[in-house]
C-alpha cells in the first residue's frame, strides 16, 4: 500500500476491527496478496461493510444466470466510467482483465464499449445497464425485448439491473470516501501470461 491516504475518511486498524470484518479482509488478503482498498475504507463503519459485502457477494457470486463473472465485471466498468468512479473502473478493470483475459478490453469498455470486441449480446447488457444507471426512468418493456432477442432471461435482467444498481451505489461511496485504488490494480493482467 503506498503512504498517501486511501480515503478521506479515517481507515481503522485491523486490531480494531470486529472479529468477522477483521477476519472478512484477512482472508481477503490471503487470497489476493494485498488488501483492496474499499474493505479498509468501508470498514469504517463496520455495520454497512457487513451489508455491503452480504450484498456484493449475493449478486456477484450468484451462480444461477447466463452472465460470466467477465460480463459481470463488464457491466461494473461500463457504468463505472459512466458515473466517474475511478476506483471501480480501475479497480474492476483489473478484474474483467483477470477473467476475460484480454488486457486491452476494460480500457476499451471504459472508453466506449461499442467500439470495443465484444459481442453483439454484450452489447446490448451493456446498452441496458447504462440506460438503467443514465436514464432508469426511460426503461420500458422494449429494452426487455431487446435483451430476449439477445437470449437474455427475466432472471439474467434482474441480474443486469442487480449489478447496476449495487455499482451505482459502491460508485458514489468511492467518489465522496476519495477512495483511492491500490498500485496493485493498475497492473494486474495487463501482460497476458
């Protein structure tokens, strides 16, 4: 972790920590190498961390759905860019990165993911999860077709408009928190193996 401060807010010390978020960004660490800044951040006010990471980890571990863990991340980077998050297009980015492993196609979405190589069916998730972040209130039964033209199911939307959702808020807490995202994201999968 570099010296400069990782959020606005103050970031407890682990010691401090309730036992299970304490454990929660251990076993995190263990897996991943290092600590992702938003378990630090977030961990300063433990009661929303908790519900936070229940609800990260219902959506983005559900098995059940069509969408890949790459598309997922797709739709993070997507409305992250679109919404001005740089820890979620950074951070996310590295995990799309991971996943799809292409090192140019998170940049690519972020940028604008119609011009980006992806399919026809990509595009139409990503066209509906923007168009739910942008202007939800102009969402009609049409986009619904459009998905089941595309193969989409009524529980692959709910998925879809989960994810948004969820983002948009992790988004805006990034933004006011000034989280900032760790050295080892902007690196991570860029060099295929």
């Amino acid at each position: 972790m570099s010296d400069s401060p990782i959020s606005r807010y103050p970031v407890p010390e682990l010691n401090s920590l309730p036992d299970d978020v304490r454990d929660r960004i251990l076993a995190v660490h263990e897996k991943a190498g290092f600590i992702p800044n938003v378990f630090l951040t977030l961990a300063h006010r433990p009661a929303e961390f908790r519900a936070f990471f229940n609800y990260h980890d219902a959506i983005m571990e559900r098995e059940e759905g069509t969408l890949t863990p790459a598309e997922k991340e797709m739709i993070i980077v997507a409305t992250s860019a679109l919404n001005g998050c740089q820890y979620c297009v950074i951070a996310h980015g590295a995990l799309l990165r991971v996943f799809a492993k292409a090192p140019k196609l998170a940049d690519q979405i972020a940028i604008n993911y119609l011009h980006a190589p992806i399919s026809e069916r990509q595009k139409a998730m990503l066209e509906f999860a923007i168009m739910l972040s942008r202007t939800p209130e102009q969402v009609q039964r049409s986009q619904y077709a459009a998905l089941y033209e595309q193969g989409y199911t009524d529980d692959d939307i709910w998925d879809i408009a989960g994810i948004t959702a969820f983002f948009g808020l992790s988004n805006r807490m990034a933004i006011v928190t000034e989280m900032q995202a760790n050295d080892e994201f902007y690196t991570l999968a860029r060099v295929p193996r």
